[in-house]
C-alpha cells in the first residue's frame, strides 16, 4: 500500500541529500588542502636539510662505542666547515668536496681505537622515515645526506642534521631561525598525523617509482 507523500517532504528529503554531499565536498576540500600543505612543507623541509647517518660494524658494544666517537670527530671537524655555507646547495658541494676528509677523520678514530674497519663515505640520496631528535620531528621522505659506513655496516645507525648544524643538544633554538614558517610544522604539537600523512604518501611515491 502507498501512501501519499506532500511534495514538500520529497523536497525536504532531496534537500538533505543535496546538504550531505555538499558537506562531503566541504570535508573532502579541506582534506585536500591540509594535505597539499603538509606535502608541501615536507617536501620544503627535505629540500633545506642535510642529513648525517653513520652505521656501525655492528651491534656490539665496542662497535656502537665506536660509531659514537667517529660521529663526535666528524661533527667537530664539520662544525666550521658548514657554517660558512650560505644555503643547502652550499653544503652538499662542500660535503662532497669533503668527502675524503670526513673518511680520513673516520679512519683515524678508528686505528686509534684499536680497530681496522673500512670506512665508507657518500654523498646520497636516502629514505629516511619520521625521526625525532632533540625537541624536533623530521618527516619521512628521501633526503640528501652524508653517509658513513664502518666495517660490514650491519649495525644499528645514527642521524641527525648535518646541514643546518642541528646535531647539538638544544638545536631546537636554531629550527625557527633556519626552517622559518616550518619551524611550527617540525616542533609543535598535534602534528603527529600529519607525519604519518607524509610517511604513507612517500613509500606510495617510493613504491610506484620503482
């Protein structure tokens, strides 16, 4: 049996449904937004920055003892080195440029301890995912970075930033002077979904690259 409907209710029910989508629309735009920002940002943010990654032999204590003392006579003898760039480019010229002293630096710690690993050094592009350090968020994505592998480089690394020098404790000073307005987007808070927003689009563009 049916009944009738006043073509007001019909109207009304069209009416919803019109408001419903355009909601969706709505949400979908912001959506999209955020997420073209946040892109955005990441990908300024990899553009700026220079990253150092260093692998031990392996996960033996000596070894990771020694990863540390190598990456703490590297940072010092880059430390003047890369304040005199005046910019990204700058400094992965300079890091190329350098790549034989920053090895030279690796190798005498190394003898000095006792040890006769191989190092070797690169200038690369590398995947790294969302790592924090020191008061601030680095998204996923491939950076440009100094590589330092001693031995077999079985072991587990350590990162930081080479380029602008943030590897010392309270860097987190000089993130708003060297990021600018992104600065906000690798210290604050709440930002947590967003890094993962980036992580899940970099491995879908690593994915389908390949």
């Amino acid at each position: 049996m049916s009944f009738y409907r006043p073509q007001y209710y019909r109207h009304g029910r069209k009416m919803k449904g019109f408001e419903t989508l355009l909601f969706i629309a709505l949400i979908f735009t912001f959506f999209s937004s955020n997420v073209n920002r946040t892109v955005a940002a990441g990908n300024e943010v990899r553009s700026e920055t220079l990253r150092l990654h260093i692998i031990a032999n392996s996960d033996s204590e000596a070894d990771q003892n020694l990863k540390i003392k190598v990456r703490d006579a590297v940072l010092e003898a880059t430390g003047e080195l890369f304040a005199e760039v005046s910019g990204k480019t700058e400094a992965v010229a300079a890091a190329e440029y350098s790549a034989d002293d920053i090895k030279a630096i690796a190798e005498k710690v190394i003898a000095e301890e006792g040890f006769d690993y191989s190092v070797q050094v690169e200038v690369t592009e590398m995947w790294f995912e969302t790592r924090s350090y020191e008061g601030f968020t680095l998204p996923a994505g491939d950076y440009d970075a100094v590589r330092i592998i001693i031995g077999a480089g079985e072991g587990k690394n350590w990162w930081c930033v080479m380029y602008p020098a943030l590897c010392v404790p309270g860097a987190e000073a000089d993130v708003v002077e060297k990021y600018g307005e992104n600065a906000a987007f690798l210290t604050g808070n709440g930002y947590e979904i967003r890094f993962a927003l980036i992580e899940w689009i970099e491995r879908l563009r690593n994915l389908f690259d390949k």
